[in-house]
C-alpha cells in the first residue's frame, strides 16, 4: 500500500478523534503541527474541545467534562497540555476562580490508567547504559498520600482510627499510635475497584503491546494495605492467564526495593506498574534517565479500552513568555506530534484502517530521522551524542520534519 500527498489521495479517517486544545507554547506548537504535519495528509473526523484556560473559565468548567464525555463516545482523544491554575495563574487570566486539573477531572470520568512512556532516539542515549528499550510505566491514578487526611498531633493522647459500617454493625477500631509527645499522623485509603481497574488497564496494556508487566510493593511491611495491592492483581492476572501465554509475556511480582533496583540494570522493553507515589517519582527518574520531558508520551487508558494521548510535559510556560515578546524559542514538539500519531494509530486500529496506521508510522519516522540527522531542539542539543552546536527553533524542526514527511509520503514509499 502506498501513501500520496495532494488532497485528491488524501487517507480519510472513518470515526472521530476528539481534540482537546490547551495552553501556551504547546497550544502555539499545537496549531502548527496540525497545519503542517497532519492537515496536508490526512483527512481526520476532529470533534474539537478548546480547554484553553479563558474557555474553561467561561464555561465553569463544563467543557473539560464534556471533553470526557465525548473520549467515553468516540473512544479515542488527543490532548495538548493545559494549565493548572493556581493563585497566581487566576490573577493573570483573571479567573472566577482555581478550576481543577484537567487531567484530573478526565481521568476521574474516565477511571484510566496513565501510561508514560519514552521515545528512543539514536543519538539522545538514555543516561542509564542499559536501557535500550523503552521503559513503560502505568501509574494507579487514585487515591493513597493524593487523596489522604492528615493532622498535626500538638503534644501527648492516643489517636485511633474507627470504620463505622453503613449496615449498623459494630464498629472496628485500631490503635495508630499513644503519643508521648507532638507528632504528626495521616489516614490513607484506596478502593478496591480502583485498584481492579488499574491492575485491568495495565493488563489490557501489556496484552496490547506485548509487553512483560512488573508490579511492585511493599507487602512485607504493610501486611493488608499494600498486599491487597497483590491479591488484586494476581486474581486480575490469573483471569488472563491463557492470554498472557498466548501473547508470550510474563507477569511479576517483586518488592519495590527488588523493581527499581532491577531496573537499573534492565534493557528495557516491559510495564512497570506503579502504585500511585512510585508512578509519580519513577516517571520523573525515567523521564530525567531517558532524556528529556520532551522526549516522553502519555497515554490514559481507561478499563473499558478508551483512550487518551498527550505528551507527559506541560505548558512549556517560560519558552511562551518568550514567545509572546517576539523572541525566538527552542521548543521541543516531539511529544506533542507523538501524541497525535498515538491517536491516529489507535482509530486506525479501531477502525481497519492501515492507511492511517502508516501515515502515524511515517510522521513517527520523519520525527526521528529528523533527530538523528542532528536537527535538534534546544533541549535535546545538549544532551545529543555527538554533540551538536546549533540547535533548532520550535518552527525550523517542525519544519524539517514537514519536509521529510512530505518526501516520504510524496514519494509514495510502500509503507506498509
Ligand atoms: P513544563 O511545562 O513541563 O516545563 C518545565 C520545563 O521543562 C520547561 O521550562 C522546560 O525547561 C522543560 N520542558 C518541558 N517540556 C519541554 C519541551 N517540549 N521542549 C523543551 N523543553 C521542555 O512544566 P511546568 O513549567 O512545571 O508547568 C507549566 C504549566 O504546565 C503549569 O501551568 C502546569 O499546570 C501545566 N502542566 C500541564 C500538564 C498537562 O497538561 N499534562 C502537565 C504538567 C504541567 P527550560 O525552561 O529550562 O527550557
Ligand atoms: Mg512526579
């Protein structure tokens, strides 16, 4: 099958992929990667959300919400980074007041896992020597230290902790500590269809993409909380046992201890699921060890096969006051792209359309040719061996990767 430029063999998209618009440099970067690298060679089915931050004030929010909605729809969304506003972010934009995270309020609807995963570039190598594939991590997005209570302990008494069931029935209480003196204590809690869903989206994951799964905890210490962690997923996975097999992957339990210790060492090429705090600390340590934010994708999955891509970083804030002043930027917009080829892969998927498939597949290619033939962002100059003096600007790499795209897709290279 080949692939043409011009508008008369354009790939036309069979369903809809909902695009959520945001803020920013990556709302600058946004526009131009759909003028340049997608419009010209595809026709794509877009229900637009704009989540730029002045609508989701004038709207109270609602179109975050309905932005979710329609991912539940369609099934497939992509998103450009968003804002999330704090005290200073409501006087610059003049806010009715702080909304909440958008990622927040999405992945709530939608009751997904968020996947990160790094793109490997030749010559951006990971700081980690053996890391030769990417490292993927699902993060539980629910609850633990992000959802708990915690209180300040002023001088010596005993603090307990009461279940009172709704059934009437007698309450339980422990013991958390006698004080002899000031301390502090916190409560945390998860739910076990929470914890069911993640271990599913990360079993979906890994059946998907073929991948080993790792999960890891503490069960050795924290004999009930985090070994029901355990239980659940090794029910999760007992249910999927044929496919595992099927699929040829395995399924790992470890200590935590054991898992990050492992993975320094590992190639790479598996999921690493992580509870909650783990999946916030190791994507940043994976993230820093395989390059550059700008170098890394998300994706939510939700349990029952919803998907949403965006690149892992955020509004690239301080290269969009420089922009705004008219001076020139070093934006890296690999994530972003990835984000949009993500979700053209998956509606091609979805649909039975390879066509699409292979034009995400050719943009992909044009990215990281582009990379390796040493026309670099500022970011990832730094970091590139060899080395590489000048850097690109946010338009100039885009840009080249526009050229390369339209060779490839021009040429009408087999590209499948
Ligand atoms: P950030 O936008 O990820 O940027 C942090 C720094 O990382 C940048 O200043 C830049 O470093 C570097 N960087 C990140 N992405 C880059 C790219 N594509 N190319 C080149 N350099 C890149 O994080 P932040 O400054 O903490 O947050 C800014 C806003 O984004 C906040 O309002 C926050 O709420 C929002 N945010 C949104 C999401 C999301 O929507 N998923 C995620 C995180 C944060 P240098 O300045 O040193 O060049
Ligand atoms: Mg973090």
């Amino acid at each position: 099958m080949t692939l043409h430029a011009g508008a008369a063999h354009k790939v036309v998209a069979k369903n809809t992929i909902v695009e959520m618009d945001g803020d920013e440099m990556t709302r600058v970067i946004w526009a131009m990667v759909k003028q340049q690298l997608i419009e010209p060679f595809v026709e794509l089915k877009l229900e637009p959300y704009d989540l730029h931050l002045p609508n989701r004030d004038r709207t109270d929010d609602a179109i975050t919400v309905q932005a979710a909605e329609a991912i539940k729809r369609h099934g497939v969304g992509v998103k450009c980074a968003t804002i999330t506003p704090d005290a200073g972010r409501v006087k610059e934009y003049g806010l009715k007041k702080a909304w909440p995270s958008p990622n927040g309020t999405i992945r709530a609807i939608l009751d997904g896992t968020v996947f990160r995963k790094p793109i490997i570039v030749k010559n951006i190598p990971p700081m980690e020597r053996a890391w030769q594939k990417p490292i993927v991590i699902g993060r539980h997005a629910y609850g633990d230290v992000y959802r708990d209570v915690e209180m300040k302990i002023p001088g010596p008494g005993r603090v307990e902790m009461t279940y009172r069931p709704a059934d009437g029935s007698p309450p339980q209480t422990v013991v958390v500590h006698d004080f002899q003196g000031p301390g502090i204590v916190k409560g945390e809690h998860n739910t076990e269809k929470s914890i069911r869903s993640f271990a599913r989206a990360c079993i979906f994951y890994a059946l998907h993409d073929k991948l080993d799964l790792w999960f890891a905890a503490k069960d050795t210490i924290s004999k009930t909380y985090h070994a029901a962690f355990k239980e659940i997923f090794r029910a999760e996975i007992d249910a999927r046992r044929a496919d595992f097999e099927r699929a040829g992957i395995t399924y790992q339990y470890m200590l935590i201890d054991d898992a990050v210790a492992r993975v320094m060492r590992h190639p790479g090429g598996f999921l690493w699921a992580c509870r909650n705090y783990d999946g916030d600390v190791f994507s940043d340590m994976l993230a820093s060890g395989f390059g550059s934010l700008g170098l890394m994708t998300s994706v939510l999955v939700s349990p029952d096969g919803h998907f949403e891509f965006e690149a892992a970083h955020g509004t690239v804030q301080r290269h969009y006051y420089q922009h705004q002043k008219g001076e020139p930027t070093s934006t890296n917009s690999t994530a972003t792209i990835f984000a949009w080829t993500g979700a053209i892969t998956k509606r091609g998927e979805l649909d039975g359309t390879p066509e699409l498939v292979a034009f995400a597949r050719a943009l992909e290619e044009s990215v990281v040719e582009t990379i390796e033939a040493g026309i670099v962002t500022k970011d990832l100059a730094a970091i590139a061996q060899p080395p590489i003096a000048r850097h690109a600007t946010t338009e100039g790499f885009i840009n080249a990767i526009g050229e390369r795209l339209a060779h490839k897709v021009g040429a009408g290279l087999a590209l499948l």
